[in-house]
C-alpha cells in the first residue's frame, strides 16, 4: 500500500479515497486483462469495478487496504459476468442447435511467451500467481482478495510457479526438426 494510499486509509478521507482510487487503475487494469484476456472486457470490467466501489465506498475501512478491497471487487465482478454468461449460454444453447468446433492439436504447440503460457494453468493457480507475481501483492493481501487462507494461497502460488517450470521443461525438449510425412 503507497503512503498515499494509508494516510487515505488511516483519515477515512472520501475525496482522498477516490483519488487514491484513480492511482490504482493501472493495476486494476492489468489483473482484469490477465482475468479476461481482452482489454476492451478488461475495461468494462475495471468500469464496473469502480462503480460499485464508488457506490460502496462508505463500506470501506480506513485503515484497510484500499488495493486489496478493490481487488476483491473486481475479482467477485469477474465471477458474476462469468456465471451471467454461463446462464445466458445455456439459454441460447436450449433454443438453438450448438455448433460443432474443432480445437487444434497444435494450440499447445503455439505457446510462444509467458501470458500464453500462463493461460495453460487452471483459474486458480493463474489467479494466485497474477496477484502475488504479476501484481506484487503479499501472499496475506491476496489470500484476502481470495477469502482462502494464506497457506492455501501459498500452495497455489507454489504448484502454478511448478506448472510453469514443467511447460518450459516440456517446450525446450521438443526436437528442434519436425518431420512430417
């Protein structure tokens, strides 16, 4: 949390607040891109995410982390967009024929840098390393934002960070010559 940031925190200043609000967007913005892959989504997302702070900004508590906090509500806005379209695809699915899609064998293959690598890791495991690696957040702060207790966010960060060492192990194994008949 910036000096900014706790003397807002600490005075329970509302204008202060917001302010400080304003400072984080930037880190807002990049763990809404990690979560939704795409910044216009990522965008709306972060939008939502300071309306509702905006509106709930007399639930926050001086002296708490205002990061933390927001990233908590932009982390519950992800999972209630996530279940809305899981609703609204299952309504479209019960009134038309689904198509048939094809997924590449060579999806995997394409992996060329870390955010694509970081896609192959579960929800979870990605969500744990974005916060305490991409976003620099304590295992405490992001185990808040995740309501799990610290070990747990320990263990995730730990098992994501060995999955990641695994697809590089794998990648570099590849024979550098393809033969194809």
């Amino acid at each position: 949390m910036t000096v900014q940031t706790r003397i807002c925190a600490k005075t329970g200043n509302q204008a202060a607040t917001r302010q400080d609000m304003m400072s984080l967007l930037p880190d807002l913005r990049g763990f809404a891109r990690f979560l939704v892959r795409d910044r216009v989504a990522a965008d709306d997302l972060v939008q939502d995410t300071v309306v509702q702070a905006l509106g709930a900004l007399s639930q926050f508590q001086p002296g708490t982390n205002l990061k933390a906090w927001l990233f908590t509500i932009l982390r519950n806005q992800f999972f209630a967009q996530a279940r809305r379209r899981k609703r609204e695809a299952e309504l479209l699915q019960a009134h038309f024929q689904p198509e048939e899609t094809s997924v590449s064998g060579d999806d995997l293959a394409d992996i060329g840098d870390l955010q694509r690598m970081l896609w192959t890791l579960p929800p979870l495991l990605r969500e744990a390393l974005v916060l305490v690696g991409a976003q620099e957040l304590s295992y405490d702060e992001a185990a808040a934002i995740c309501a799990v207790p610290v070990g747990t966010m320990k263990a995730r960060v730990s098992r994501a960070r060995a999955a990641l060492a695994r697809i590089m192990e794998d990648r570099s194994v590849e024979p550098a010559v393809s033969v194809h008949a």
